[in-house]
C-alpha cells in the first residue's frame, strides 16, 4: 500500500480556526470546548473524558441535549457558512474522534456505547445523520487530546479505583506513567494523530445494513457484494505515535441484489478487538506508529499483562485490516499479522464475524493469497520468526493443505504480495527490511541501500526437501514492489511480472522531502540465463491495480490503477498491456499505453477500482460465444471532500471514459481503505461455517 502522508491535503480544504485557537497543524491542541473536557466518573477508566457541561466561547457553541437516554453534543462553527458544520466523534477511552456531521453523539470505543443518565452504557449503531445535507464548510477538528489532562497523582488514584483487581490495576497505572514520562511532547507529522487520522483518514462508526439510493440504474447482472477492508482506528493510548497501518479492521459492503442496493460497515471482532474491548481500554502496542523506548515499554506492559491472565495473546493479536477474499465457501478477511477470520455475510446486508480461520501448522498468513482460477487453488505465505522467516503454501479447492515449502532469505524483508504462474511462484526480497531492534531506537522498517532487490523463483508444486536446490535467484536493482497485479509465462524459460515499483524504497518511510512515485513496469526474468531486466510501461504514478480474476497467473491484457499517491486518489485508469508490451523500449510521450480514464472530480478522492467480469448468462442472451476480456464493471468507493458525501461508483470497464453506469449513494462516509473483492449470489449462497 502506497501511501504520502508527508505530503499535505489538498489546499482546497478548509482548516477549523477560532478566535482563541491557532489553525489546526500538527502541534495544535484542541479548541476550549473539548479543552476543557476533564469531568471525570469514577466509574469510568482513568483515560475516559465524559462529555463538557455546556459552555460558552466566542466562536464556537456547544449545545447539549439528552435524547433517548444519550447524551449528544453539536459543535457549531459561528462563522460556518452553512447550519451544516462538520463535527466529531470523540471515543471516550482513546481521544480519537471520529467525523460525523450535524451531530456528535459521545460513545465509548468503538462499540459505541452511549452512557444514559445513571451511568450505564447500552450498545447501539450510531447512524448519519447528514442524509440530504450540503456540507458547505468543511471544519477539521483535532483528533486527539492533550496527555496531561490531570495530575499524575490523580491518574494513577484512578487507574486504581476503576481496575477490578491488583495485576489490572498495577498494568493500568503502568500505562499512564508510560504517557505521562515516556511519551514525546511533540510527535514526528508522519506519527501524529492530529495529521494522520483527519479528513478521509479519521475513522467512522459502525453503520448497520441501510437501503442506499441509487442514481441511474444498476446492471441486472450485476448482483452480489462488493466487500472492502481497511483500518478504522478504536483503540490507542494517548500520547502515542499511529501510523494508518495500525487501525481496526473494518468491512464496508454493498450488496447488490434486484437493482437495489445496501450498505453496511463493520468492525472485524477480531480477538484482539474483543479484548480491548471488554476491557474498556488499548491493551495492545501499535507496532507501526511505536518507537523506542514507549514502545519497548507498551510491549513490556502486554507481557505483564499477558502473565497475569489480563490478556490471551495465543487467541490472535492482528487487526485484520487489509484485505478481503472467497474461497471454499467462506469470506475471509486478512492481514498479514494473524490468521484470517471467516466472515458471514447475510441475506439482509450485514457483516457478521464468525471465529478465526484454521490451518494446521500455521500461526499466521499472507493478506493477498493468489487463486488459480482453473484449478481453484489459493496459494499464500506465512511468516514465522526468526528461524524460517517466509513459507509458500498451497490449499486445494476443497480445502486439503500441503506443507510449508521454506524461501531461502539472509534477512527479513517487508513482504506484502507476491505473484504465481501456471508453473511457478515468484516470491520478492526487496530493500525494506524489518529490525525489530531498531525500533528501540527509531523505525523497525528500514530501507538498505547496500541491499539489491531480487526474487525467488519456485516451482508451483516444489517439495519442502527441494527449497534450497530448485530456487532461482534474480537480481533486480531498484525494483521494491509492494504490489503485483499480475505475472505469466512466456515460452519455456522466461516469466513476465507486472507491478507498480516504488521509487525510492525509502518514500514509503513517510521522510520528509522525499516523494513516493508508483511506476508500472514490465520485469522479465529469464530462467534459461539467470538475468533479469526490467522497463516502465508508463509515466503514470499508478497503484493498487487489479485485473480480471479469471486471467490471474496467465497473459492478460488489461489491468486498472488507482491514480495518485494514497490517501489521495484521484481517479482511476485502464491500461492496455498489449500496446505497452509490444512497445518499444522508449515511451511514447502521449502515453498511450492508458486507453482509458476517470477522473473523480475536485475535492473527490477514491480507493482501489475492482473489476467484476459480466454474467455468462447475460453474455449469452447477447449471442456472444467468448466473453471479452474486459467485458464487465469496475466498483470503486468514492468521497466528496467538500460534501461529505460518500459513494460507490458502477462503471463501464469497456468505455473509453469508465462511463459512470450507476453511482449508489451511501448513507455514511467511507473512510480510506485498502483492498476488496467481490462476491457473486452463487458464491454467497455456498457459505458454510
């Protein structure tokens, strides 16, 4: 995942300002009103904010109403130029807010738990409440609070009296000394809340299955779910760096059923939300965002933690935020740092977690997994430190494993996808490298200058006995990929793989100065000679780039790219391999190669485009015999920046503009995500659990 956070907002968006306050920046605090927002209950945790009494300011106005046993609170902008103004969520235990708008309604962690006037907590959904507005002024809010809200003292007396035993309690006080003395005054911009978790990046609430209004008409084939995973913060301990990498996962699907259309968005109850929170507060390090010693410190506070019985690690510690994917009657969501968890998707729309996906001998797996579409195996990796850092997998279509095949490496790269052909698996070792020892005193991924970046290349069907003696190295200086969209064979001896190369390795470190380029290039490696080359197909800055499914491991001709640096995608593209291949060596100025694109528009910013192929039933009412390549739709989420509003735009993958066929209007904003899928009704119809 190709990401700038280093590189600001659009300058069309508008900052929140006050009379009192300076414009919000990474080193800015919060405006009087949330300021002041230190009522404590002793029946909270010590790290919980209740909602402000009302108060009064020269430029801002709280007004607070209890309605239906919730307490809501409305931020208003006087000088907004609309009644519309942009207000926040704030999660009681974490300080990380979260964007609603006309309304806030204060909730505890992501279970949005609203607290009635006796104290207690009920769990309920928090819907929109900005259906048919126009957001006009567009107020950004910090996201995070001061850390020294109380004195020491008073923390640690509560961190006592809110802690159901003596373990809980010392682990609880340890955290606060651990925020109060260790965490940094002021956070590096490319680990600070305040920059990172705002605009499309701030994380929303839960939204339960909602009909959705469609402009234009959906197709008739098109029918089925489109599912998208990505972080959504619930849990941090204040004062701590984040990087967006360490959110919660959350699933945000659309199913499409009888030209009609419904949303739902869910956290994945993932075992380590779930302890989180029963137990009302992070518990967990943020392995991304962490450094040095507070991080060393937070790990040392989850093995006390974990020794007293506060916390079972061997129930799984990942955040399943990354990707999502069908296979052998079960909707799987991924993340590299856990095992997958199966997920039931229901007749009316919603998103339910079932338990955690098993396989024999295998603590964690790969967040993109290839499928074979002839054979209907998933091939995958798995990470298992620090003896045998990366093993190759297969599981056949009806569910039977084999054993792991061991990649030989020299040290631990960051390994994020990898790609197949019809023989073989191409497995990367690029110049990002994980030191878990160097997060001490800084980044636990490093860029290595000295290091060239290569691949392993492994026949499908390799023995784990023949690892050592069938693997084929290919050096090939400068190409650190973190995404492959596709790869084939060529002949007998050659392999050509497709991917976007990130240029220079370090821009994904988020260093200032530095800015991330996404090229899509050709790398061929040929067995018979050992030598690798590579070329840019285009000058385009491309990532997050899919194809038709049925054409994975083989030649393809098509594939379509998000346009610009993540989060702030700008459009999407299709680009003709065949021209880009059969080209010469120098590119064509015009670029050529990109026979067809969609811009989103000012102040609109999209995610990965995902490309669903059309019914073959539908195809055969035509007369058609085969089915193009390109023949179907491209789903894309999309968000106005300046409306609020966000949508899921249904395309013409075969238009030379991606012609807009239907655009399903969502009734809660869609924060920036990563990969997806989609899911047809016959695939639905077979999940088993």
């Amino acid at each position: 995942m190709i990401m700038s956070f280093s590189r600001s907002f659009p300058s069309y968006l508008p900052i929140w300002k006050c009379d009192c306050c300076v414009p919000f920046s990474s080193s800015s605090i919060l405006p009087p009103p949330l300021l002041n927002s230190t009522k404590r209950s002793s029946s909270l945790p010590a790290s919980s904010v209740l909602p402000p009494d009302s108060r009064a300011s020269s430029s801002v106005r709280s007004d607070t109403s209890l309605a239906d046993g919730n307490l809501r609170h409305r931020y208003e902008s006087k000088d907004a130029r609309s009644s519309s103004a942009r207000s926040s969520v704030l999660h009681e235990d974490t300080g990380v807010a979260t964007e609603s708008y006309n309304r806030v309604v204060f909730h505890d962690l992501s279970l949005h738990m609203h607290h009635t006037e006796n104290g207690n907590a009920d769990v309920r959904d928090t819907e929109s409440s900005r259906r048919e507005d126009t957001i006009e002024d567009f107020v950004s809010l910090p996201s995070v609070l001061p850390i020294a809200e109380l004195p020491l003292s008073e923390h640690l007396l509560q961190d006592f009296n809110t802690a159901s035993n003596v373990p809980e309690a010392i682990c609880n006080a340890a955290d606060t000394l651990i925020t109060q003395l260790l965490s940094p005054s002021q956070l590096d911009p490319s680990l600070d809340p305040n920059v990172l978790l705002v605009a499309n990046c701030a994380p929303v609430g839960e939204t339960p299955p909602t009909p959705c209004v469609v402009k234009g008409a959906l197709p008739e084939d098109l029918a089925g779910v489109y599912i998208r995973n990505g972080p959504n913060l619930a849990y941090m301990h204040r004062g701590d760096g984040i990087h967006i990498f360490d959110g919660d996962g959350m699933l945000h699907a659309v199913n499409f059923a009888d030209g009609k259309a419904t949303f739902c968005a869910r956290y994945v109850k993932t075992a380590r939300f779930q302890q989180e929170a029963a137990a009302r507060r992070p518990l967990f390090p943020k392995f991304f965002g962490g450094k040095g010693l507070p991080l060393a410190a937070r790990i040392a506070v989850l093995g006390l933690r974990t020794i007293s019985g506060l916390v079972d690690v061997l129930k799984g510690t990942g955040l399943s935020n990354t990707s999502v994917c069908f296979f052998n009657g079960q909707v799987l969501s991924l993340s590299e740092d856990d095992m997958p968890y199966v997920i039931k998707l229901t007749e009316s729309g919603d998103i339910v977690t079932v338990g955690m996906y098993e396989l024999p001998g295998t603590r964690n797996m790969c967040a993109h997994p290839k499928f074979d579409p002839l054979t209907g195996e998933m091939f995958a990796f798995s990470l298992t430190v620090p003896f045998v850092p990366f093993s190759i997998f297969r599981v056949s279509a009806d569910g039977v494993m084999s054993p792991h095949v061991p990649v030989p490496l020299l040290d631990l790269p960051l390994v994020h996808d990898f790609a197949i052909t019809r023989r073989y698996v191409v497995f990367p070792d690029n110049q990002l490298v994980i030191r878990p020892l160097e997060a001490l005193q800084g980044s636990a991924l490093v860029a290595d200058a000295s290091k060239t970046s290569r691949f392993c290349v492994l026949p499908r069907y390799a023995l784990p006995s023949e690892a050592a003696t069938k693997a084929q190295w290919f050096d090939t200086p400068g190409c650190n990929c973190l995404h492959y969209i596709n790869a084939w064979d060529e002949g007998d001896s050659e392999i050509v793989v497709v991917a976007p190369v990130l240029s220079p390795a370090e821009s994904i470190l988020d260093i200032p100065g530095v800015n991330t380029s996404c090229t899509l290039t050709e790398i061929r490696l040929n067995r018979a000679t050992g030598k690798a080359k590579s070329r840019k197909l285009s000058d385009g800055n491309f990532e997050f780039g899919t194809l038709n499914q049925n054409y994975v491991g083989r030649k393809c001709r098509y594939v379509y790219l998000a346009s610009g640096c993540y989060p702030e995608i700008t459009g999407v593209v299709k680009v003709d391999l065949e021209k880009a291949l059969s080209r010469m060596d120098t590119l064509d100025s015009t670029d050529d190669v990109v026979v067809a694109r969609r811009d989103f528009g000012h102040g609109r910013i999209g995610g990965e485009p995902y490309f669903v192929p059309r019914k073959q039933h539908q195809r055969s009412q035509r007369g058609g015999t085969k089915p193009a390549e390109d023949e179907g739709y491209l789903l894309c989420f999309v968000h106005d920046m300046e409306t609020g509003v966000s949508e899921m735009l249904v395309m013409n993958a075969q238009s030379p503009s991606l012609e807009i066929i239907a655009t399903v209007q969502l009734p809660s904003r869609v924060p920036a995500g990563f990969h997806g899928c989609f899911i047809d009704q016959e695939q639905l119809a077979k999940q088993n659990f």
